[in-house]
C-alpha cells in the first residue's frame, strides 16, 4: 500500500500486483463527504484479491474537522439533486462537480496509462457515490461497473443519460429505507432514470439508515468480481 499524487489527489493503492504488471482490474473507491481521504481503506483491503488494484483518492476539499469533500455543502457550491432527466431551466453546471469530475477523470487516466486494466470500475458510498455516477455516465474514460451506495443522481449527471456511447457501464445500487442524511426516495429516483435509459442496475435497498452493511459488501463483491 503506497501513497501519491495522481490527477492532483492524494491516492492510497491496495493491491499485491507489481508496479510493472499490465492488465487486471482496477477499481476506485471513492468516499463521502467529511470523511477522512483514507476511509474506504479498509473496504478495499477486505475486497483485495489477486489481479486487482485498488486506488483510494482523498477528495481534494478540507472540511472542518479534518475531512475531505469533493465539494461543499455550503449553498453556492452543493449541486442539485435530479428528480426527473430533464434538466431545470436555466441550470448551469456546477463549478466544484466539474472540478471532482475531471479529478477523477485524470486519476483512472493515469491508471490506464501506467496499467492498463483490462476493466475499469468505480465504487462510492454517499457524496463519492454520487461522483462515481457521474463520471461513468459522461463515458471518458469507459468505465464497466459501478457501487453506488447511498447516492443520487445530481442534475450536473443528467445530460450524459441520453449521451451515444459504444457500451454502458453496469450499476450496482444499494440504500438504506431510513437513511437520515440522503434520502430513500433519491436513490429510488437515481434507480429508475437509469433504467429508464436503458443501463442495467443491480438494486439492494436494505433496512438501515446512512451506512454499508456487511450484506451490501457481499453484493458489491459479487458484483465487482463475477464468477465466470
């Protein structure tokens, strides 16, 4: 476990793949808001397998406290959720999710280029779940699958639905029916506009609130990493 800065993150990797070695899976974690850059850490480390390489960013934001944000909740900065795949008149994109978006797109950049996975898949709970929606949908670079636990479907996301692309990626969705922070009815919301554009999702609502459950883990392992 080593960490660096690529695509201007701070960047913890999980893997026992040499730094040499071409191809595998390669997976990046994303975590929520003020939590601290390393959180998911643990996921990766309990998900590591051979052939895999995981890359763990610290969201490039401080919060209060210590934390780290990929933006701010603040008014000026929060972005929109989507209640429907038409864009609010008058919206304009949101500074900081461009910023966390083109982060992350320079981050697998440099995976792709120093590694060259054979697959590519993004896994993030809360505000790095709703980031990893994003830069799956807008396509570049392809990503395969997708976690998104206890996220949504910001408005900065919509546009990219109904966007050509030569493959979709596959998602896997999970949230908690009494989720205090983000609520149940969101992630249904971001469940059916997806379908509603033809991606296939994997969808686990569970009993719980704001959280990953170990039978969510056991989902996402089994999505991630399918029997052949």
């Amino acid at each position: 476990m080593t960490q660096q800065a690529w695509g201007g993150l701070e960047v913890v990797r999980v893997s026992d793949m040499g730094e040499d070695e071409r191809g595998g899976i390669a997976v990046v974690v994303l975590h929520g808001w003020g939590a601290p850059g390393d959180d998911l850490v643990p996921i990766a480390q309990l998900l590591k397998r051979p052939g895999v390489r995981f890359f763990v960013p610290a969201a490039p934001l401080p919060e209060v406290g210590g934390g780290r944000a990929w933006w701010h909740l603040d008014p000026n900065a929060r972005p929109p959720h989507a209640a429907t795949d038409q864009p609010t008149p008058g919206f304009r994109p949101t500074p900081a999710v461009v910023a966390a978006r083109q982060a992350l797109q320079a981050l697998i950049a440099t995976v792709v280029d120093r590694h060259a996975p054979t697959t590519i898949a993004l896994a993030g709970f809360s505000q790095g779940a709703m980031l990893a929606i994003d830069v799956a949908l807008a396509g570049a670079p392809s990503v395969a699958r997708v976690v998104a636990m206890s996220g949504v479907l910001l408005m900065d996301s919509v546009a990219a639905l109904s966007a050509p692309r030569p493959s979709k990626p596959l998602f896997l969705l999970s949230h908690g029916r009494q989720d205090p922070v983000v609520p149940f009815a969101a992630g249904t919301s971001a469940k059916d506009l997806l379908e509603k554009h033809g991606f296939a999702v994997t969808w686990r609502p569970f009993a719980g609130g704001h959280e990953i459950p170990a039978p969510v883990l056991r989902d996402v392992e089994e999505f991630l990493f399918p029997e052949p």
